[in-house]
C-alpha cells in the first residue's frame, strides 16, 4: 500500500470495506491517507455507470479540500447559483436563490455526474486495493478479528470489517441475523424496508446548446417540476461536459407501494426502466427555447443502458455496529432521493468513521472498537435524521439548507481547512476528540527524529 500523508503511520490493524460504491471509496481514500491497511471486496464484476448527478456544497467541500481533490472536482462540476421549481405549465413558480452561500458558508452549491465522481473517487484508492466480482455470503466475528466468506469459496480476514455495501446490505442482514438471534435487535430494525418511491435516472450524451438551450448558461440549470394533482416530480441539471443529468421520482401511496413492492425488481438497471419511460414521457420541461420539449426528448437523447429504474426506501436504522463490524451509507441509513442528503450523508459518515478509526491504538481490543463505533453513530445519527426529517415543504426548504450546512466536517489528521463564511462550523465530535491524539503522535514522532 502507498503511504500516506498523516502523521499516522502505526497503524497495525486492518479494515475490510464490502462495497466500493460512494462510502466505501471516501472510506478508502481516508485510509489511504492515515496509512491504515484496508481492502474493498466489491460484488460486481464491473463498474456501470448509471446514476444522475449529486448536488454538493459547504458540507464536503473541507473535505475534499483536505484530500486535495476539490480543484479536480471543480473543474467536473457546474456551479449551481439556484433551484428552480416550476409547474407543468413550464413556469418557473418560484427560486430558491444560493448567490449569497460562499459569503456565507465559504464554498459554492455545485452539479457533478454520479459517473464522473465516481470516477474521481476511484483514482484515489490503489487499483490492487478493489477486488471486484467478490459477493460475501459469511460473516464471522471472534473477540481478535473477523472473517467474511465469499461465494466463490475464498475468505477474507481483518481487525475491522465496514459494511459499505447499500441499502440491501449482506454485512447488515448477516450482523442483524446474529443480533435477531441473542434478542438483541431493535423490533424496528427486524421490519423490511418499505418502498416508498419509485425512481428513474439517467443522463443524455452531450447535446447541442442550439437544441437545448439551457446549455449555453455558465451556471448549472437545476429545474424541479412538480406534477399537477399527481404523485411525481420531475428534476434535470446541466452539467459541465454539456448533458442534461434527470430524475424522475414517483411517490408511492399505500396501494401502489405494495404493488410496487410484490415485484423483484429492487436493481439499478435498464431492462426495469421502459415501462416507466412510457409511463412519463410526456411530462413537461422547461429547455430555454421556444420549442417544447418533454421528458421524453431527454429519454430519447440517452443511450438506453444509462437509463435506469430502482424502488427506493427511507429508513434510519438504530444498529449501526456490532462487534468489529460498522456500518456506513445506505447501509444503515436510506434516505428519500428527493432531499438529496443520500451521498452527502454517506460521505459524512465514512470522514466521522475514519477519525475514529485513526485515533484507535495499533492493535485495538474488540472493546476499544466498539467504543469508537459507538462514538461514530452517537456523532452522525442526530444528522441523518435531521437530514430524513426534512421538510419536503419548499417553504421550508431554505431554513433547513442553513441548518444543515452549519455541519462542514473535517478529517482529524489532515490539515484543516480554515472556515471562510460568516456562518461558521458546528461543533463536530470526532474532529474535538481525536485532534488532541493525532498532536500527541506527532509531538511523539519529532522528539523521536530529533533524538536520533
């Protein structure tokens, strides 16, 4: 493994992380940087690329400062001055304005490609460290370390195992079975996840200014519609390399939640997506121009395999850890897709976990492993349900964005970011606790160089 750029370099405890999706690769690139072995056991055999785009702002901005990849993100990224939330009558109703969010929070709202990112995530972390088509069907814990089995028949073993792995996570049913049978989960914990909307995203190849009009405005052009007397609202950003990033979301009432939920379908994927795409195409779009132009004409516009239909959930869990093994992102946590917090909540939790995991001492006791998850989820759960209990009321909307941007975490052993806005930071735990250990082991490390 490469070395890092910490201080830390006595890590002498390895971390297993089961998904390579947005959390387990933060998590990865943090590891990296506080020189902490690790490997990723992804279940694909590929990468796809499928998904829309993530709006990012303040909150991880010191972050990806930190690591040195907020100047590559930027030039990825559109900068995104507004919402605007229009009806179907293709009238902008009303605009929530972020003009004022660098003065304010020091950073700018902006657009990135899921893709893209993605992308820009990977090249963070050591090819040898990613080892794809490794689906875990086992997990197995003793008090000095943990094992996973795969369905190929090879195993893994580490100090500490992250389950990154999604909102159908195996590490958390495999923790949740052992927990169900000592009487120890949470009854809320023990009911399936229920499907509470349907959603299709996808992104055109890049299209001609002239036909979408919209294009040709420096900043990004994030336009939500919400249906007229129907249970949909329809999204698309303009984004940097000249595309029209889209979400369609359908809100499901009890009936169709339960119709939608007898289906097998629960997978990012095309073959899910025609129906639906028939289903919404003539929903209306605000483009720019004179011409109008529909749902229908981004479908058209993009290349059927990056389309893609999945049943979402929202959920918080209570159980975030058990043992020597954590969860992170949708694994303990599914977030409506309508707020927009899922990535920013997952990127959260993967800084907050690896402050914590820095701070351990070279060979942890499963005690001291615990006490550190405890921590972990004592500082993010007030956070994700904060962010899950957000008002959908657009009335609100902008109360709830200041509130939730006060949060700007950092990592604890990299340099940090000096805040810019006239609205500071929040206290943020990890960050107050491990500092003074990270000075500690650096004050410790120049007496040693200058004994020499």
């Amino acid at each position: 493994m490469t070395s890092g750029t910490s201080e830390n370099g006595h890590a002498q405890f390895s971390v297993i992380i089961v998904g390579s999706g947005i959390a387990g690769l933060v998590l990865a690139m943090l590891l990296e940087k506080a020189c902490i072995p690790y490997d990723i056991y992804e279940r694909a055999t590929e990468v796809t690329s499928l998904g829309s785009a993530i709006f990012f702002n303040a909150t991880t901005a010191k972050l990806f400062k930190q690591c040195g990849i907020y100047e590559d993100m930027m030039k990825i990224a559109k900068l995104t001055p507004s919402i605007q939330i229009a009806n179907e009558k293709r009238e902008v109703e009303y605009t929530l304005d972020f003009e004022e969010a660098v003065n304010m929070f020091g950073s700018s709202g902006y657009i990135v490609s899921r893709p893209m990112l993605y992308d820009l995530l990977r090249r963070q972390v050591p090819h040898e460290r990613i080892h794809m088509g490794k689906k875990v069907i086992n997990v197995q814990q003793t008090e000095d370390h943990v094992e996973i089995e795969f369905q190929d028949g090879s195993t893994a073993s580490g100090d500490i195992l992250v389950g990154a792995d999604g909102a159908y996570s195996v590490v958390r049913q495999k923790l949740y079975a052992h927990l169900k049978g000592k009487n120890q989960l949470p009854a809320s914990d023990a009911v399936p996840l229920p499907f509470s909307t349907v959603c299709l995203v996808g992104q055109t190849r890049p299209l001609d200014p002239e036909v979408f009009p919209n294009l040709k405005i420096e900043g990004c052009q994030f336009i939500r519609t919400l249906g007229d007397n129907k249970p949909y609202t329809w999204t698309y950003f303009t984004t940097q390399q000249k595309t029209v990033a889209f979400m369609v979301i359908h809100y499901l009432n009890e009936v169709s939640s339960k119709e939608n939920g007898s289906t097998s379908n629960i997978d990012w994927g095309p073959e899910a997506a025609e129906i639906m795409c028939n289903q919404v195409r003539d929903f209306p779009i605000i483009s720019g121009g004179d011409k109008p132009l529909s749902v229908g004409d981004l479908i058209d516009w993009t290349p059927k395999e990056l389309i893609s239909k999945v049943m979402l959930e929202e959920k918080v869990f209570q159980t975030w850890h058990h043992g020597r093994a954590v969860l992170v992102g949708d694994a303990c946590h599914k977030l409506s897709p309508a707020g927009g917090s899922g990535a920013n909540c997952a990127i959260h939790d993967s800084l907050c976990l690896a402050n914590r995991l820095n701070a351990l001492s070279e060979k942890p006791t499963r005690a001291e492993i615990e006490k550190a998850f405890q921590a972990y989820r004592d500082e993010r759960i007030p956070w994700v349900e904060a962010a899950n209990n957000s008002s959908l009321i657009f009335k609100t909307m902008v109360e709830q964005m200041i509130r939730m941007t006060h949060y700007q975490p950092m990592c604890a052993y990299l340099p940090l970011i000096e805040d810019k806005g006239t609205i500071k930071s929040v206290h943020q735990e990890s960050l107050h606790d491990t500092l003074p250990i990270v000075e500690l082991r650096r004050k410790a490390k120049e007496a040693a160089v200058s004994a020499l």
